[in-house]
C-alpha cells in the first residue's frame, strides 16, 4: 500500500496528528489518522482494479475463472475445461493475450514449446 503519497498529500494532518498524541500521552489519534489513509489508499487501489479488468477480454476471464493458484495446468487440460478443440484459437485468444498480461506464466519459460510445458496462474 503506497501510503507514504497519502501522508505526502495530507502532510498538515500528519504532523498535527504527532503534535496531539504527544500533547495526550497517547497514540490514538495518530493511529486513527493512519489507519484513515490506509482506509483511503485500498479505496484508490479497488477503483484501479476495477478499472483493469475492465480490460480483460471474456476469453481471458474463462481461462482464469478454471484455473486455480500454484496449479500447473496442460494446454490440453485448459482446453478441455474450457470445451474449446482449437488448438490456435486457444493460443490466440486465451493463453498468450493472458501470458502476455502477467496474468499467467509459462513453467518452462525458456522453452515455449516444450512438451513439458505448463501453465500457472499468477
């Protein structure tokens, strides 16, 4: 959470914070007043992440809805799940439109076309 550009923006705030917790011999305040950024920053963060994924296709949004974390999956296995028998329209409409968004990554990166080859959600 970049927090440090929230304090920058209300830096007044900030620094009147500190002055009333050390005029009450508490914490409370500032903590409440960080705690407000925080609250502030993961607002901004989830409009950004709307936002994105605004941008994701449909198709890409299929392959990562059956997939799960840390589980390497086949193409074929990927295809099979998504009922597709295109082996190129996999390719170009699901697989490499999602490597190329960081959104999957390849096992063996070094070696795209390996047999071998598996692919992890990210």
């Amino acid at each position: 959470i970049p927090i440090e550009s929230q304090i920058e923006k209300f830096q007044d705030e900030y620094y009147d914070a500190i002055a009333k917790c050390h005029a009450d011999g508490e914490s409370t305040i500032f903590i409440e007043f960080i705690l407000s950024q925080i609250d502030k920053s993961l607002d901004d963060i989830s409009i950004q992440v709307s936002e994105s994924d605004a941008y994701i296709s449909e198709a890409i949004k299929k392959l990562l809805e059956v997939m799960e974390y840390d589980i390497p999956y086949t193409s074929k296995i990927l295809m099979e799940k998504l009922g597709l028998k295109s082996k190129e329209g996999f390719r170009r409409n699901y697989l490499r439109p999602a490597i190329d968004m960081n959104l999957i990554c390849m096992t063996i990166p070094d070696k795209p076309n390996s047999r071998n080859q598996r692919y992890v959600k990210v």
